[in-house]
C-alpha cells in the first residue's frame, strides 16, 4: 500500500515538473492538487493550468498494463499480462465533473474549460480514444490551442480563487464527501442529478435492473445495484 501511494505521489510531481519545464508560467498558471466546493459534496482535481488559451483541467492516472474503454464507457478496464483485469471509473467522465464543477465555482462557461487525461506509467492505450486522452505529450497538446478565451485581466482573479480553495479545503473532509457520495443511492454523483432506478432493454445484461442518472443522455452515470 505504501509502494502505491508513494508511486501516485512520485507521478504527479513528475507531471509538476513537465508542465513547470514546458509551459511558459507567464502564460499558463498552474494549480496543483485543488479541492474546490460542489452542489454535491468536494471534487478533487490533479492539475488546472489557467491562461488566456483556456483552463486546462488534467486528470492524470498512473497505470501500468494495457488500458481499454470508450469515450462513453461507464468504466474502463486496465489489463496485465498474465490476464489480472480491473475495472476503474472512465477518467473522461470524471473530468466532466470536474470541468462542470470548476464553471460553476468559477462562474464561467463551461466552454472555456478543456478536459485532458493523462496516463503516466509502463501503460499503453490499446483502443481508439479522442485526442485529449494521452501516455506522452500533454504540454503539447496544451500548447496547440490558441484561441483566446479569456481576457488577459481576468486571469489573475481566476487564480487567486483556486488557489485560497486549496488552502480553504481539506483533503479528509473531501474523502469523507467521495465516500458519502459514491455509497449515495438517490444523488449522481457524477453531475449532481438526481437516480432512478431503470431496467435494462437489451445487450446481456437484458432485464437486470440498476440505477441510472436522470439526466441521461447527457449523463451516463450507472450504479448496479
């Protein structure tokens, strides 16, 4: 367990300092580790690099083995070699949330926010994914947007409240908001909306009955139960 955590703290500060080496500070600010409030709880968010360009929201995952999912899989599946296979939350879906939670702390359209996963480790990407979902390469994929979103003015301000959130929240009082979240039978806790229990038409899985967001197609949220 030690090994582990140490491991996803060595990587995320491995990622500090790639974006530190590659993104200019005069044009990217960057926000670590930033637990921000929400209309369900606290989100955590691995990395925010706020500029004129857009605010750039990273979730990274450090993973080994072979990783498989689709942009609108409910999970993902992380593959070894001698055929050990885990099922974890698709990283896509968690970013929304966090890109949806960032426009309504920050009072900013959702369109100025641009989600990026970045997987870190021995791991490779064995299905077709979008562009913002990488092993290698996420500075320059922050780097190739250059259309102006936000005013150069507005960024200071941008920054000085994602920062005063980090040194606002807890990390302990955010766990004990994911647990009640996650064990929640009435609350998405994906987007906030609200679940319904919803029966399966067909695939094989016909007929079993699981809880669903309310908010479908837009939310995709699933909870067997």
């Amino acid at each position: 367990m030690f090994a582990k955590l140490f491991n996803g703290w060595l990587g995320e500060k491995m990622v500090q300092f790639n974006f530190w080496l590659q993104l200019d500070e005069k044009v990217y600010q960057r926000c670590h580790n930033v637990i921000i409030p929400s209309a369900n709880g606290t989100t955590q968010i691995d990395h925010i690099l706020v500029s004129t360009y857009g605010i750039f929201v990273v979730e990274t995952k450090n993973f080994n083995g072979w990783i498989f999912g689709n942009e609108h899989d409910a999970q993902w599946t992380q593959s070894f070699a001698g055929g050990n296979k885990f099922r974890f939350q698709n990283p896509l879906h968690q970013n929304y949330r966090h890109t949806k939670c960032l426009s309504e702390y920050l009072g900013l359209p959702h369109e100025v926010f641009r989600s990026v996963v970045f997987f870190i480790g021995e791991c490779k990407i064995k299905t077709d994914l979008p562009p913002n979902v990488m092993t290698h390469g996420a500075a320059t994929h922050i780097k190739s947007y250059r259309q102006v979103l936000i005013p150069q003015t507005d960024i200071q301000g941008i920054t000085q409240k994602l920062r005063g959130a980090k040194s606002t929240q807890s990390y302990f009082s955010h766990l004990h908001s994911l647990t009640e979240r996650h064990e929640s039978t009435t609350v998405c806790p994906k987007c906030g909306g609200t679940l319904v229990e919803r029966t399966a038409r067909k695939g094989p899985n016909e007929g079993r009955t699981f809880l669903g967001c309310q908010k479908f197609p837009s939310c995709r949220y699933v909870k067997n139960l």
